[in-house]
C-alpha cells in the first residue's frame, strides 16, 4: 500500500500526530547521523524498518508521516551549509552552532529544513520544534532557548510571515 493511501483514511488530529512523530524522529536521525557518520539513506531505512511504530516496555512509538521525515532529513542534509549559517546568526557570539547539544543541532538543522524549503508556516514550524524540545529537554529551559532561536530563523528565513 502506498504512502498515500495509508494517511488518506487518517484523521485530522492523526495526520498532525504523525507529522509531530516525523518531526521528532528528523531530530532523532539527525543526531544519529552526526554521532555514527551514518548516511542518509542507512539512517531513513533504519527508521522505517525499526523506529516508526517501534514498542519498548509495553509502550507503542507512533508512526511518523513517512514523506515529512523523509524530506526533513533530506533537505536538512542537502542545505545543511546554509541553515547552519542560519542558526549560527541567531546564536549569541559566544554559543556559536558547533558548541551547542548536538540534540539541539540536529532540532535546528530539521527546523531550519522545514523553515526554508516548505510552505510550512513559521509560527508552526516554531510551536512544533519547541515540543520536540520539550520531548528531549523536559525542564523546559532548552524548549525556551529553541523558541528564540527559531524564531529568529523564521523572521530571517520568511520576514514577510511575520
């Protein structure tokens, strides 16, 4: 069955479930590709196979929507010279990207994908990728910093949203 014919049937609330699950899993992979030297296309495949839908103590990962993950990753890997560039202007001096989490790296590398090469609004790709960071960093002070962060990517990347 294809992709599309299996998020046809899904409902709204499913759809934007399982484009937040890709969200997550893009950060995931990301982050697995910088720490294993991994390729693109070893990463997407490990995560098809095993990590969409994966269950571990009794609890069932959520599929993730397969194209969103697929051209996150993609595009961040693809553009990654120019969304770092991104990030590392919406950095302070001293906390340039390379001294930063790589867990937050590959956030701002998967958000700087979807700001740049989407018709994602903004504001979404924003509220989006702060949940991810509060997935990741639950004290919530990583979620505070990823929301500024972003959010001067997203007025460098599409000002007139805003």
């Amino acid at each position: 069955m294809s992709t599309a014919n299996r998020t046809s049937n899904l409902s709204g609330n499913e759809k934007r479930k399982r484009k937040s699950a890709a969200r997550l899993y893009a950060v995931q992979a990301l982050y697995q590709m910088e720490q294993t030297g991994q390729t693109f296309d070893q990463v997407r495949l490990e995560f098809l196979d095993h990590r969409f839908g994966e269950v571990f103590d009794n609890y069932e990962m959520i599929d993730g929507d397969v194209d969103l993950f697929t051209r996150l990753v993609k595009d961040a890997v693809n553009h990654q010279a120019l969304i770092d560039q991104m990030t590392d202007r919406a950095l302070v001096a001293k906390w340039p990207l390379g001294r930063i989490d790589s867990t937050l790296r590959g956030l701002f590398r998967a958000a700087g994908a979807e700001m740049t090469q989407s018709d994602t609004p903004p504001k979404v790709v924003i509220v989006e990728f702060v949940q991810v960071a509060q997935a990741f960093f639950p004290d919530g002070k990583e979620s505070k910093f990823v929301n500024a962060v972003l959010d001067h990517m997203a007025r460098e990347a599409k000002p007139e949203a805003f």
